[in-house]
C-alpha cells in the first residue's frame, strides 16, 4: 500500500522539528494534494524507492493552487531545503525561477527531448530549466451523453447552446423527480481556478487575454464584458450558488454524483467519472469547450512540471527522482491509469493510451494550442493579476457588479499595477 503522506503545517515547513518518518527521510517530494493525482504520485515514489534504495516522504500541501504557491514562497524565501521536489503550476516558473535548481545542469541537456515545446520554453527563465513537464492541461467540457441523447441534443458548441440544453434538461429531470439536478458547474471560487474559467469565458467571445503577449492590457472590452455577464446569469439558474465556492473536485463530486447535465474540468476526471463508485459510469462524454458569439473555442492552458529547490540538501537525488517521475515510462502510465495528459508527444498517438482515453486522440490541437494565462508578460506581477482578476469576476458572479463595472475596475487596477513596470 501507498504510504500515507506526512502532513506537515507551513509553520513546521519553515523550520519546526516533525518526528517519526520525516527525520529518517532522504527527501521530500510535494506532488499532488488529494484523490488520484496524490495516489499516482505516491505509486511512481515507491517505484523509484524501490530502484535506488532511497527513501521519500510525500508533503502535503493546501489543494488550492493559489494556497500552494503561498506555501512555497513561504518556504523558498526562508532558503529552507524542506521540501526538495515541488511540484508547481504551469504559471510559476517566472515567479520561483530564483529560488530553484538549473535542471539542464544536473540532468543534462537530453532531459527535455520529445516533450512539448511550449512547455519547455514556458519552464526555461534566463536559460535555466527551472522544472521538468510532468503534466499539461488544457479545459473541457464534460457531459452526460444519455441525458443529451434522451432530450434529442448533440454537445453545444455555444454557450448560449449550453445554457439553453442545461436548462430544458436540468428542468425535466427535476420534473421526473431529481430535484438535486443542475445544468452546469464549474470552478466559481474566486481563486486561480476561476481566472482559467474566466480566461475561457473572455477569450472564447473574442474578448482577449487579458494582457496581450506584449504586455497591453485588453480585458476592458464589451465582449468581455458581455461573457462576464453570461456566466452571471448562471447563477442560480442552471448553476448552483454553491458553485461560487466551487474548487475542480466540488464541481466534480456534483458531477460524478449523477446531479449536473454539464461540467467544466481538467482531463484528471475523466477516470474518475469511469469508476466503480461513480455514478455516471458509461454515460459521460467530453467534448471541447463552447464558443461566444463571434469566438473561437478557448481553453486554458494548465499543468503541473517538477523542479527541484536550490536548498535541497541532496539536489542530485532529487533530479534523478524528476527525471524518474516525468519519465515516459511514469507519463505513459499516469495517462492510463489517471488520464493525466503527457507531456510527450509520442504518447498521443499510443495505442494503449488512447484506448484507455479516447479523446485524448481527438482533441489533441485543443491541449497543444491551449490559451496561455498573462504569466510571461507579467512577470512576478502574474500573481497580483490573476488575484484581481478572479476578484472582480467573483464579484460579477455573486451579483455584486457588472461585466462592464468589472472589466473597467480591472483595467485600472492593472493599469496601476503595470506603472510600477511589469
């Protein structure tokens, strides 16, 4: 069995003395809060483990991303080599690139070969390669394709389709008795999972980026606005209010439950969504996500790469356990077992893959042309923007404003913001 992750608090993080195992530990590795992704993480551990002979213990970490991030500047700006190998988004190699360990340098130039572009040069800060791609991630839309069929309704391909088909279907289930049954949910917590919602939302009504890749403000626009507004109007109606508190793994309970028609999520659960004690077994298709008016389909880039601390008191050892973590042997095998996207590219045209997530195949150009969060034009201020930006769409959610209010008290705040140089 899985050994059970220690569970230590940011104060013993920082310097606190934790008895029993986490003394004897040759490392510590942060990988995965909760579910599947810590259950994989601690599989792939034990594998290495039992090839070196050393030993891990798993640390575990708020599952909030914006929390985690917290947590590791905590610990990184005290020059603690507490945790050895963090696990970080996707969004953070700009912001911790300083305090981490030059990967190319200890493992080699080859340890990127095969693996996506994109995230490679997402990972790399002044030449460094200041993490390693474990997973990447991109938004989908999940359904329920009996309810769908049952009503006469192919995927929608606009969100004003998916607010219409949520609500007829949400509406005749409730009728037949199902008065737990909701139309949509997503991430509505006002964290760094609803900027990548609201990024969709914006980008997918022509709305932009909110900052531009050359670092121009562009979120005060009315097509922002007006698909701020849209999702306003969920609220309440074919969403939950609920869902304003709302992380990836609330959205999904509701989902794997039998009681939402459509879902917003990362690929993680689709195997999930296929369990023996999930509720929608064999009746949940995935599609991309719907368009605005005037858009494209927009989905957010996610993701998760390994990287090492530069106070880590074995870095070696350390490397060698990312290279063995995001290996494709462990890539291929997470695919399967989780539907956790590689960042390799040999393995979306694996067979054994695919047969275990099919759509893995078909939306492919979705995951390897996913829209980019304002991270590398923005710098450390990344983290100020995305927190104001879930802000003010949080607060158009709750009712507290609208699109238009939104996006114009955003430009200003960015504005400021960006006075004091990105």
């Amino acid at each position: 069995m899985p050994k059970q992750p220690l569970i230590v608090s940011s104060l013993a993080l920082l310097g606190a003395v934790t008895a029993g195992p986490a003394l004897a530990a040759e490392l510590t590795i942060s990988c995965g809060a909760v579910g599947a992704e810590l259950t994989l993480c601690e599989e792939g551990v034990a594998q290495w483990e039992e090839k070196t002979g050393h030993e891990v213990e798993i640390v575990s970490t708020p599952n909030s991303s914006t929390e985690r991030l917290s947590l590791y500047q905590q610990i990184l700006s005290a020059r603690s080599g507490d945790i050895d190998v963090m696990q970080i988004d996707v969004v953070w190699p700009g912001l911790l690139a300083n305090h981490l360990l030059d990967l190319h340098e200890t493992l080699g130039e080859t340890v990127t070969d095969g693996h996506f572009e994109a995230i490679v040069a997402n990972n790399t800060v002044d030449d460094r390669l200041v993490a390693v791609p474990w997973f990447t991630d991109a938004g989908v839309l999940y359904y329920r394709k009996d309810l769908l069929e049952a009503h006469g309704h192919a995927p929608p391909q606009t969100w004003e389709q998916l607010t219409d088909i949520a609500r007829e279907i949400q509406d005749a289930e409730r009728a037949a008795g199902n008065d737990r049954m909701w139309g949509y949910v997503f991430q509505g917590r006002a964290y760094e999972g609803l900027t990548c919602n609201a990024l969709e939302w914006v980008a997918s009504h022509g709305g932009g980026t909110l900052v531009d890749a050359e670092g121009e403000i562009t979120i005060d626009n009315p097509r922002a606005a007006e698909a701020l507004d849209l999702a306003a109007s969920w609220i309440g109606e074919i969403s939950p209010d609920g869902v304003l508190n709302y992380t990836e793994e609330e959205a999904r309970g509701v989902f794997q439950s039998g009681n939402a028609v459509f879902m917003r999520n990362w690929p993680y659960a689709w195997s999930l969504a296929q369990s023996e004690d999930s509720q929608v077994a064999g009746k949940v298709g995935v599609v991309k996500l719907p368009h605005g008016d005037g858009g494209e389909s927009a989905a957010t880039l996610g993701g998760w790469n390994l990287a090492v601390s530069k106070y880590s008191e074995n870095p070696e050892l350390a490397a060698d356990l990312v290279a063995f973590l995001t290996s494709e042997q462990e890539q291929k095998r997470r695919a399967i077992e989780g539907a956790y996207n590689p960042t390799l590219a040999s393995l979306y045209a694996d067979e054994e893959v695919l047969e275990a997530v099919p759509f893995f195949g078909t939306l492919l150009p979705t995951f390897t042309n996913a829209v980019a969060r304002p991270s590398a034009p923005t710098g450390d201020k990344y983290g100020r923007v995305s927190n104001g930006f879930f802000n003010e769409v949080h607060d158009v959610l709750s009712g507290n404003q609208s699109g238009a209010e939104a996006v114009a008290r955003l430009d200003s705040e960015l504005s400021r913001l960006k006075r004091r140089r990105w």
